[in-house]
C-alpha cells in the first residue's frame, strides 16, 4: 500500500534524522576522554565498538596515538579509515567530549 510505505518512510527519516551524528558536534572526538554515547556519534562506531574502546582503554591506558585505536576489539582498518580525520587523542577537553553537567 503506498499510504503505509510513505508512512515508514517519513518515520524511518524522521527517526535517522533525530540521531546525532559526528557532524552534530562540529569538532574532533577526543578518543582519551569521550564516553560510549560520544564515541557512537562516530562512523562504524555501534554500541559493542564504543564498550571495547572504552575497555581497552581502562585495560592499557589513554591511546597514545590515534591508530592505536585499532588495537580496540572490532576497530580495524576500514573503520579507522572512515573516523581517522573525526578524531583526537590529546588529553584537552572539549564540550562536545565532555559535555556540562
């Protein structure tokens, strides 16, 4: 039915629209001070990849250089790729990284 099918379209857009995205932030994502709901505004980055950067993080340490990244569970060469340039490792903080409570 073309009604229902233009109804889950406007829906899905409506839902895709509300989701923060990297953009929304409007500067780099600090990899040694970003939580799991920042880290997931990245490309490639789902729950599961936020939760393992964050774990190796506790493990090992802040990243002492963006492509240690890939040592995360999940994160490998095609997703550093799509995130290289959206992301920090200074120790700085930034409002989109840590936002005001």
């Amino acid at each position: 039915c073309i009604v229902t099918r233009r109804a889950v379209w406007a829906l899905t857009m409506g839902i895709f629209a509300a989701t923060p995205t990297w953009a929304d932030h409007h500067e780099a994502v600090n990899i040694n001070t970003a939580d799991a709901a920042i880290l997931q505004t990245l490309p490639n980055i789902c729950p599961a990849k936020a939760d393992a950067i964050l774990k190796h993080r506790q493990q090992n340490g802040p990243f002492s250089a963006a492509e240690d990244l890939k040592n995360a569970q999940g994160v490998g060469d095609v997703t550093f790729g799509k995130l290289k340039d959206k992301i920090i490792r200074g120790e700085t903080s930034s409002v989109a990284n840590n936002p005001p409570e």
